[in-house]
C-alpha cells in the first residue's frame, strides 16, 4: 500500500509524502494514507472487484504492476476499510472476501468532499501484532528517499547503516559488516531487494545500490530477485 501510495503521487507529479501511520496499544490500525489520483466509485469497484488487475503493468514508471497490491490487506485481514477522494466525492468502502475467497468490495457511503484527492486504507490489526508491524516498518521504510514518506507524523529515522556507508556515487553505497544489514540490496522506486555481496577479489562487499524500476527482473512476490539473463547482467555491471 506505501508503494501504490507512492505511484499515486508519482502519476500526478506530487513531490509530498505519503503518510503511514502504526498501530498501537490504543489504536490498533496500520493506515495508509496518499494524496495522488484518488478514486471513484466506478475505480472502486473495478479495481478490487478484479483479482489481478492493474493499471501499470507496460510501464516502468511505477513500482506497482502485477495487480496484487491493492487486495494484498486480504493475506492478514478478513477484512479492510477504503475511504477515497476524487473529484470532490469521498466514498467510503470495506473490501472482504465472497464465498469464493476472491476480494470484493461494498459501497458503504458517498458524500460530498472539499478534501484533495486520495486514498486511505486501513487494516485492523490484532493486538500481538502491533510490535511486528512496527518492526517491519523499520526494515522497511529504511530505504525510503528522504522526503517521500512520514511515519506517525515523522520523517523515519536515519537507518544505522548510513552513517558508516562509503559513499561511491550518489546511487551505490559500500556498507560495513558490522552495520546491522545482513544483506546487500538493490533498491528500485525505494523497495529493496537482498542479493548477494560483491565479491571484489578475496573480499566480500556489502552494499545499497539504487536502481531505476527495471534495471533487475523480481519475483511475483516481490520478497526477492528473480535471477534471468538481464538481471544478473545488471548485477555484474554493478
């Protein structure tokens, strides 16, 4: 949902951040909130009524392209809340599952709004899990661009790492071991992905590089790289 968040801006030219906001004791939600293309009705019900469709998939301008994305609260929730600006209507609507197990998603209000266009989604999260949700947040927003996402209000706080990384260019960075990274990773449009360290003659390298959406093919998942021809090629250029 970040990186949809993140399309969004991407699509209208909004240089903002998108804000998350983390679950706690008190108030047991993970939000998702963006200010880019929001959505109507008709979007809506498009969108999550289709399980695999997308809008990005023949561009490389976006992180998002499989069409997963937006159902993906369906995987932890049995259910998630949608409220969406656009045009001056804001549509508030729950997303769950029918007996088949697909996503879909009922209407529950339209009204009349002078709030900019967005998007907010909002998972219940259970009471357990409301540390590991901040945990993966951390690990997670780490490799964010400064400057494109707020957390409970706050920039995220400079990862460790950083601050003892060897700066090659401005994309690719050396990292110590003893850095807390256990991985090298390449970073496209702020999602990172762990690969194998350098290998620089006997010495093994540790690093961050970014990259543009494209550079390296990904697993389905998006949990991993996916090691194709064009892959591997772009990770021995690096």
């Amino acid at each position: 949902y970040s990186t949809n968040g993140q399309d969004s801006h991407i699509a209208v030219g909004n240089q903002s951040p998108i804000e998350i906001t983390l679950p706690t004791a008190d108030r047991m939600e993970f939000v998702v909130q963006d200010f880019g293309l929001g959505m109507s009705v008709d979007d809506l019900r498009n969108t999550y009524s289709m399980y695999g469709a997308s809008t990005k998939r023949d561009s490389n301008a976006y992180v998002g392209s499989l069409g997963l994305g937006c159902k993906s609260g369906l995987s932890y929730a049995e259910a998630f809340t949608v409220t969406a600006v656009k045009g001056g209507v804001k549509t508030v609507a729950i997303v769950t599952r029918d007996e088949h197990g697909l996503g879909t998603i009922k209407v529950l209000d339209t009204v009349g709004s002078d709030a900019p266009n967005g998007v907010r989604i909002t998972i219940p999260v259970g009471r357990y899990d409301v540390n590991k949700f901040r945990e993966e947040a951390t690990n997670l927003f780490q490799f964010w661009e400064p400057g494109t996402i707020l957390i409970d209000g706050e920039p995220p706080a400079e990862p460790s790492w950083l601050a003892t990384s060897l700066l090659l260019d401005e994309d690719t960075r050396i990292v110590t071991k003893d850095s807390g990274l256990y991985s090298s990773y390449v970073v496209m449009q702020n999602v990172a992905y762990p690969v194998p360290d350098a290998q620089c003659g006997r010495v093994s390298r540790r690093f961050v590089a970014r990259l543009n959406i494209g550079d390296v093919d990904h697993a389905p998942s998006r949990e991993a790289i996916k090691h194709t021809r064009h892959t591997d090629a772009t990770l021995a250029d690096l």
